[in-house]
C-alpha cells in the first residue's frame, strides 16, 4: 500500500506545471544568438546532453552534428534547418524556436 501511495504522489507532483521560466522568457533572456520562431514539424538525429524543462515546455540543447529540424512558419513556409552542437530546441505551448549561435557576437 505504501508503494502504491508512493508512486500516485510521485505520478501528481511530476504532472503539476512547473515554476520555471515560459519558453518565451527563456528566449529573451539569451544573448548573442539568432532566434527563429516556428512551430517544430520534425526533428531528425536528435543528440541532447542537456533537457530543461520550462513552464510550458522543454528546451534542448544539441550536443551532435547532424540534428535537422523542420519548422513551418504559417501555411505556405517552411525550413529545414541542419543544427550545429550547442544550438537549442525550445518547445513552447503556442511557439517554438530554434537558437543558434551568430558567428562573431559573444554568447553568454
């Protein structure tokens, strides 16, 4: 019984919505990168070393060469962006993006 009880609490807290920071303040909040926002159709050779997880979404960071990503911008555009290490993923409730690092400029 004590199992049980352990994992239903276990279950609610990791449903709950977290405290963190909104994929859009997350966004704002970097500097020195290039942002495209988009909603994310396809991801292929998704390599992460690091997942942070946001109020309304995740973001990643990609740890290998090789990550393409498609996104669609409204009905008629889309991209598909091959990522660098170190460029991230943000899935947000309503948007996401793709972060980059812009050659030359200092990142933080």
């Amino acid at each position: 019984m004590n199992k049980l009880l352990a994992i239903g609490a276990l279950v609610l807290v990791s449903s709950l919505p977290s405290c963190a920071t909104s994929s859009g303040s997350f966004v704002q909040e970097q500097t020195g990168v290039a942002v495209i926002r988009g909603r994310i159709t396809e991801i292929e050779n998704l390599s992460t070393g690091k997942i942070e997880r946001l109020g309304d979404g995740l973001a990643i960071t990609i740890s290998h060469p090789g990550c393409k990503v498609s996104m669609q911008f409204d009905e008629l555009q889309s991209k598909v962006m091959e990522l660098e290490p170190g460029a991230m993923v943000i899935y947000g409730s309503e948007t996401d993006y793709v972060i980059h690092a812009v050659p030359g400029k200092p990142t933080r």
